[in-house]
C-alpha cells in the first residue's frame, strides 16, 4: 500500500491499492476516463465512510461509467461531467484527514465481468504552486505496452468553502 503523503511529486510505480490522504473538510473530484482495449474497473473506496465506488470502462479516451451511483454520498458539483463525480466533505471537527484507497483491475475477457488482473499504477501528487488545491494524477497499466494510462484518474481536493 502506498500512501501518497510520502510519495515524491514525480511518478511512483505501485500495486494496488494507491492511498490518497486529504483534508477531511475538502470536497473530493474524481474524474477517471479509459485509452484501453481491455475492461477497466476501478474500485475507490472512502474509508472514512466505508462507500465504495466502481468505475468501469473501455475504448480510446471514454469517460468511466460510476456504476453505483445510488452508493454515493456526492456533492452537487462534477457529476453532470461524464466520468467525474464529487463526493462531498465530512463536517465532523474530529476527523482531521480523509482516505481513500484506489484499486485498478482489467478484464481480458470479452464478457461480463472477469476482472481478475491487477493493474500496476503510476501516481503523481501535481505541485500546488502553494495554492489551496490538491491533485493527483493515477495511470494505470495493464500491461499491454507500458504507457501508463489505460485508465487516468485526476483527483482533486477543493477545500471548505472552494464549493
Ligand atoms: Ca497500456
């Protein structure tokens, strides 16, 4: 498990899970899109809130599907962006940080289902030019051709009062 705290800002190569640390009181943005021949799922889950989210997808630059909507606990902005959505900020002055853990798995299989293989995933915590925001880019690789982006994840944290 790799905890993107002690991650420098330039690219790390880890298995999955990939943790990500923020703020408890930031909103959250996810925006996830596939450059794969293979099916592509992403499994993030909140560990603050226990929800997990499954994102699948396939094809040349395709918005991940959020398969579990009903599941979520988002907040207004982001979800009308195909592949993006938002989940929103915890109140609770006790919970300093927040957590979530990110899992990338593909399918070799033309059907349903199948996800059985790991993908191996890439993370950068992008430079905050000392600004309020806090990003992360995740490429996962299949395997296929090592170029690190059969599923893109942009994460952004937005603190209280940014939405
Ligand atoms: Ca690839």
């Amino acid at each position: 498990m790799l905890d993107s705290n002690s991650i420098p800002t330039e690219g790390n190569i880890a298995a999955s899970p990939v943790v990500i640390r923020f703020p408890a009181n930031a909103t959250l943005q996810v925006m996830a899109q596939t450059n794969a021949a293979w099916r592509q799922l992403v499994e993030i889950q909140d560990q603050s809130t226990g929800r997990v989210y499954i994102l699948t997808g396939q094809g040349e630059v395709v918005p991940m599907n959020l398969e579990n909507p009903e599941d979520g606990d988002f907040s207004g902005f982001g979800g009308s962006l195909p592949g993006a959505f938002s989940l929103s900020r915890i109140d609770d002055p006790n919970e300093a940080d927040r957590v979530i853990s990110v899992v990338c798995k593909y399918s070799r299989s033309e059907g349903g289902g199948g996800f059985d293989d790991y993908s191996r995933v890439r993370v950068r915590k992008m430079p905050d030019h000392g600004g309020p925001v806090q990003q992360w880019e995740l490429g996962a690789e299949d395997g296929a051709d090592d170029d690190y982006n059969d599923v893109i994840i942009h994460v952004m944290a937005f603190p209280a009062g940014m939405h």
